[in-house]
C-alpha cells in the first residue's frame, strides 16, 4: 500500500499511458502498471500529468490593487510606479498577505506549486510589503514553495536607504536579491546598482532574479553588464533576468553577442509577455513592438528561458487568472512558438526551464522526485495549451491540495 497512485497516466515524450505510486512526499515509482493500491486512488483517464509549474516573477504585494486604485491613464510602467507609491507608503504586512494568499490560492488551483514572490523594497514602503510576503509564505507553505525576493522598485543609488533596506530584507528571510538596474539614471549608476546586487547576495549566499532593460530603448545595455558580472563573479546558473524587452531593439550584431554573454553566463530570462504587449511601444505609432526579448534566438543558443505571470489586476496590468498554462499560451502567440518542438519548448518555459532556474534537484515525474504533480484535464501538451482546461488534480508534497469538479454539456 503507497498513499497516492494516479492512475492512466499521459507523460510528455512516452508512448501509452502510465501510473504514478507516491508515498510520503516522494515519487517511488512510474510503470505502465503498478501492482500496490493507494490509499488515495486517482484516475488520470489519460490526460496529460506534468511535475508541479512554475511561476518565477510575480508581484503578489501589489496584487489585485486594480480594484481599489485609480486606473493607469497612460498605461506605462512610470504611471504604474507612481500610482502604486501612494499606496505603499501605508502597506500593512496582513493585509499585503492577505491579498496575495488569494492570489496564491488561484494559482495552486491552476497547478502552480512553486511561486517567485518579488516584495517592493526602498524607502516608501520600507520593509512592509516583503514582511506581508514572507507572513503569506509560511502561512501557504502546505500549498507550495515561495520564494521571497527582495526587489528595489525605486533603484538603489536613485533611493538613498535602498540598499541597506535590501541587506536587511535578506536578514528577515527573504530568499533572492532583487535589482531593477535599468532604471536608474545613468549607465554608470546601473552598473553600480548591479554590483550592489552581486555585494548583497554573495554576503547572504544567495541567487539574483533582477528586471532588466524593460524598456523599448536600444541604449538600455544592463543585460550585457549582469551577463560578464555573471561570469567574473561565477555566479554561472545563479542569476535570472526577467524582460529584457530592450534585446528585441538592438542591432542584430550586438544582439547576437548578447545573446551568446547571456547563455555563456547561465543568465536565465523570464519573459513576462502579458505586460510587456500592454505596458511596451506605447510610444511606438505603427508598427507597434512586443516589447519582449528575442526568444527564438536566445532558445537557438542554448539559453534557458522561462515565462512568468507578472502581475495580477493591479496598476501594471489588469488582467491576470494567475495560470501558468495562460503565461505559456501568451507566449508562444508573441514569440510564434506554434511548431510542435516548439509547444514543447513552450511548457519547459513553466517546467523543467524554471525548475533549472529555481535550481530544484529533485524536479521531475520519476521514482525519487519530489511528489509535485498536476492532472492537467487534457491529452497533450498541444491541448493542455489550447484549451487551458480546469486542472483537475494539484499534488503538493505527496498531498492532494486542489482539485476540480466540472460539468458541461450542450443541450438539446
Ligand atoms: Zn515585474
């Protein structure tokens, strides 16, 4: 006797159909036909069963602010910015948990088992949104695994007191340095910003996830800095760059140098393609851009990428279920993933690539992994992308945590 065996399962890149014995928080084995009955029998009835999904960039302090908030008029991230400081300046951390719990919930429904929280931290709010993050973290740890980044929103040498309000972000718990080097001033300033960056996380002996170049500026050369900093500081695999919009408007010669820096260095990219088709080229007359990285050719170079829901109705972006396969739908339309290698490609980018990212060892539907499991409620991955269908069961840890019930039909 196990305590799960899901059944008739579908697994990516393997003919027929397999079951899946968990017991205790582990996978212990994956067969055509496994002979131990579990305590908890589920029926997979052929859909597609993928390990736990990914969400490593989201702004869950400022989720859901969209309904209590003035509307962004220009729709740019500098009106977002300023709309959202008011705000902060009165953060209450229970109340920052309180929404993002919700949020959270929305997710692990959809099949997200693992979240990158980034936590607003400078000057306005001080500590409050990340202590708000890090309270909804121990309070869903049953549901999933939250990451904490400690995120300067303001800049660090644009805002005075950021980087000591960072240093002590990381001695409160949280668990990723944060950096925004684009905006600050100058290029110099950026450089210094990145630095402070790499100073913080070497002390505390953690991983940077920074947003970069998010802008449609082809002078915007951050990447190129994170990437060598990288490399010099043998950060290799440890650092991840969400946006980077600004590759998409270079030349193609540097781009392609980029390009080659950011897979040398292990340089993950998060593209975040929902707010950067709304918030992007708002400057642009026609032709519009997608203000989203070259992904194709970042893929074609052997670098990893994922796709991550930004933001959830707040003053950055409206919209937002939060739902990894939502994140995976958009971004194959932007970056014209439509061949079946490239579906593929696609769910890695909420998978196995963020997984990569997250550096999560035990990652993967196979006997000894981490028991993170969703019942996708469709055959294939082509599907699953398609029709984003209701999941039908979340596995946590060895525990069923969501599942779903539904019933349609078309009547006479
Ligand atoms: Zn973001």
């Amino acid at each position: 006797m196990v305590d799960i065996v899901v059944r008739n399962a579908k697994l990516r890149g393997q003919p027929g159909l397999a079951d899946i014995a968990i017991a205790k928080d582990r996978i212990v084995a994956v067969e055509a036909k496994v002979s131990a009955e579990g305590a908890r029998e589920i029926d997979a009835a052929g859909s597609l069963v993928l390990p736990g999904m990914f969400n490593l960039h989201f702004h869950a302090d400022k989720s859901l602010l969209g309904a209590v908030m003035r509307p962004n008029v220009s729709g740019t991230l500098p009106e977002a910015i300023e709309i959202t400081n008011e705000f902060k300046r009165n953060y209450d951390p229970a109340e920052v948990a309180e929404r993002t719990m919700r949020v959270l919930e929305a997710g692990v429904k959809n099949g997200t088992t693992f979240f990158r929280l980034f936590a607003d931290v400078g000057t306005i709010g001080g500590l409050r949104a990340a202590q708000g993050l890090l309270l909804a973290r121990e309070k869903f740890s049953h549901y999933c695994d939250v990451e904490v980044v400690a995120f300067p929103q303001e800049g660090i040498v644009r805002d005075p007191g950021a980087a000591d309000l960072l240093e002590e972000a990381m001695k409160q718990g949280c668990n990723i340095v944060g950096g925004l080097p684009w905006y600050e001033y100058t290029d110099a300033d950026a450089r210094e910003h990145i630095d402070i960056c790499f100073e913080i996380a070497k002390r505390h002996d953690r991983d940077i996830h920074m947003l970069v170049d998010d802008t449609d500026d082809e002078n915007s050369r951050s990447l190129e800095y994170l990437a060598v900093k990288t490399m010099r500081e043998g950060f290799h695999g440890r650092v991840a760059a969400s946006h980077c919009g600004a590759l998409a408007a270079y030349n193609d010669v540097y781009a392609a140098k980029v390009v080659d820096m950011v897979a040398t260095a292990g340089v993950t990219i998060s593209c975040n393609a929902h707010i950067n088709l709304v918030c992007s080229a708002r400057l642009d007359r026609e032709p519009k851009r997608r203000g989203i990285a070259r992904v194709k050719e970042l893929l074609a170079r052997g670098a990893n990428v994922v796709t991550s829901q930004d933001d959830v109705n707040d003053p950055y972006y409206p919209f937002g279920k939060p739902d990894p396969l939502e994140c995976v739908s958009m971004i194959a339309h932007v970056a014209q993933l439509t061949l079946p290698h490239e579906l593929e490609q696609a769910i890695d980018m909420v998978t196995g690539n963020a997984a990569k990212a997250a550096r999560v060892k035990d990652y993967g539907i196979a006997p000894g992994m981490r028991a993170d499991l969703v019942v996708m409620g469709a055959p294939s991955v082509h599907e699953a992308i398609r029709l984003q269908p209701l999941r039908r069961h979340v596995i946590k840890n060895g525990r069923e945590v969501a599942r779903s019930v539904v019933s349609q039909e078309l009547l006479k």
